[in-house]
C-alpha cells in the first residue's frame, strides 16, 4: 500500500529513502536497495532513545533524541540521506470518509473543507492529505478516501530532527499504513484480509490490510512499556531489570511467577481490547471475507506465549512478522542479528520501502 507523504510541500522523492522509525523506547534505521525483483538490507540497526525524551509521540528533549540518532547514523554510515518517518497517536486522526468528487485533483483542492468536518483540531493547525480507495463508495456518489491530518507542531519536530542530523525529511507517513507496506514488502498481496498488530513501547497500531490496501487502521494505548512497569510494581525491581526479564525471564523462581501472572494478565486485557477492535472492523464492514491471520511486530511480540493468548481471545491464528523474509543481506550485516531483531524493525522496513515499490 502506498500512502501520500505528510506534509506535501516535502513531496515525494524519486530516490531511495531510509527508514526512520523514530520510537519512544528505540530509534531504528533499515536502508534497502532494490534491483527490481528483490530487495538488499544494506544498512540495519537502532539504539535506545533516553527514558521520557518521547512522550505520546513528542519529542520533549530533542538534543537528546538527536544525540543518539547522530550516534546511530555514525555507526551505521548509511548512504541513501533522504528519510521516511512516521507518526502516531493522538496527533493523527485517520478517518475513512466518502467525498462527493471524482478527480483527484478535485479532492486535492476540496481536501480542506471536507476535513473540517471531521478534524477534532482548528484547520490550522494540523497538515491533512489523503489516499483515494479502490473501487467504488458505497453510494457510488463520489470517491472513498482515507483522510489524514496531523498536528503542524508534532510533523515539524520530526523534520527538524531529521535535518538536524544531516539528513532530508522526504516522506513523513502515518505507522500502521508504513506497517502495511512492510507486510506487502515480505508477503506481496494476499487475497485474505490480515490483521497487523505492532506493539510499541506506549502504543499499539492495528492494521487490517487485504491486497496492499488499508481496510481498517487504529492507535490504541498500550504497549510494553506498561508492562515493565507492571513487572516492577509486582516485584519491586529496577525498571532496566524488569524490561530484561519481561524478554528474557529470569532464574528465580519466585520472580518469575510474579512475572508469568503480571505478563498474562495484561495480556489478556490486550487481547481483548483488540478483539473489541477487529469485531467492530467485522461490524461496520460490507467486506464478505474478515480476517483470516494476525501478524505481531514490535518488542513485545517476542513476549513468552503472546500468541497463544492473542490466538485464544482473539480467535486467529498468530505468528511473529520477519518484515525481512525473503530480502537479501549485504555483506558485513549478521543474519542472526537481523532474524533477532526484525520484528521490531517493521515499521522502519515499510518506510525503507516507499520509494523503492513504486
């Protein structure tokens, strides 16, 4: 799927981009190329953000961010300096609405009226821009379209610090439909709805995606840093302790049955808040097929039994997504290091990809 970048004025670039997702636990960098038929990992890494320099999506100490973006791009030396970034969260409203236009042109020109109807911001402040859907609105009326409008001020911090650190903001794109274009990357179209799951360290994207198009997209509020600090309530740990073993367990018998209770209850409430989610998709939707899969990403989809529990509540079946699958690996690049940790590099490998699907 493909998605126009945010704000236009940047536009979209006829070069390759480098994927920056830039997280509130972790920055991750992927650089692609492409001879036309397959896809090279040339450049692949992260480092960690320091602790509340993001928060809800905003960038609250940008020399620190940039700090550890500088380091990671010196040790890294990607080539490609044109870069893809993404937002989320309670700075992006993304809405599916019909519009009583044909063109795209047209749209483009009415696109600030129509979203004045269902923007929660003042007009001014916020960038809006839209991608039309296939096939025909449901009234056969006008053109179904997903609009898209993100806070000015959240966009701009994001283009700053992608200057900042020498690099050209070219795209700036919206999580869950970058998530989408990673699963496409590794999976091409499939012919079955798939719901994509990435859980963050503060929030979770969902994305339901049938043949490279967004059928369904939500931000939902929780992610693994909730579950850390859970972890260290229930056992009084460090919180580096805690996010160490909430991966990996722990030898002690007795932390880890406080663990294993802590992980599976917040679990179970994450299961069922998107099951609320998928079932509501289910019943506003005209689709005859629903989804048929579930796909986690993110550093919580590594959680012990995650899709077990996922697959009991929710009723699909669950597996890890590897954004990476049947991509090459350059020389230099550890491919035990990238199956380690693709799953948390989703989002950063849908916007590596923007340029080079096209």
């Amino acid at each position: 799927m493909k998605f126009p970048s945010l704000p236009k004025k940047w536009g979209q670039r006829q070069h390759p981009t480098l994927g920056l997702d830039i997280g509130s636990h972790s920055i991750k960098i992927v650089e692609l190329s492409s001879n036309g038929t397959r896809h090279t990992v040339k450049c692949f890494g992260r480092a960690l953000v320091p602790p509340q320099a993001i928060v809800d999506g905003s960038i609250k100490e940008p020399d620190k961010v940039a700090g550890a973006l500088k380091a990671l791009l010196g040790n890294l030396r990607p080539k490609v300096k044109y870069a893809a970034t993404s937002i989320a969260g309670y700075s992006v409203i993304v809405k599916k609405i019909i519009v009583p236009y044909q063109d795209e042109d047209e749209i483009e020109r009415n696109l600030i009226f129509e979203a004045e109807k269902y923007v929660p911001f003042e007009i001014e402040e916020v960038y809006v821009d839209f991608h039309a859907l296939d096939g025909e609105s449901k009234k056969n009326s006008g053109t179904e379209i997903f609009l898209v409008a993100a806070k000015r001020e959240i966009v701009d911090e994001y283009a700053s610090l992608t200057q900042e650190v020498g690099l050209s903001p070219a795209v700036v794109d919206v999580d869950a439909f970058a998530l989408g274009n990673a699963f496409e990357g590794a999976f091409g179209l499939l012919t079955e709805p798939i719901v994509l799951v990435d859980i963050g360290a503060q929030k979770t994207n969902i994305n339901i995606v049938l043949q490279g198009t967004s059928l369904f997209a939500r931000d939902m509020a929780f992610g693994g840093t909730q579950l850390t600090e859970a972890i260290q309530e229930a056992t009084g740990l460090e919180y580096v302790d805690a996010e160490r073993i909430k991966i990996a367990g722990s030898e002690d018998a007795a932390i880890m049955k406080e663990v294993t209770t802590v992980c599976k209850e917040l679990c179970d409430v994450w299961a069922s808040e998107l099951k609320k989610v998928i079932d509501f998709y289910k019943a506003n939707s005209d689709a005859e097929t629903y989804p048929t899969q579930l796909y986690t990403s993110g550093g919580s989809a590594f959680l012990k039994e995650l899709d077990i529990i996922f697959g009991d509540i929710i009723g699909l079946p669950v597996k890890i997504l590897n954004p990476l699958q049947g991509f090459a690996i350059d020389h230099g690049i550890e491919p035990e290091y990238i199956s380690s940790v693709a799953p948390q590099m989703a989002i950063a490998t849908g916007l590596a990809l923007r340029t080079l699907t096209k």
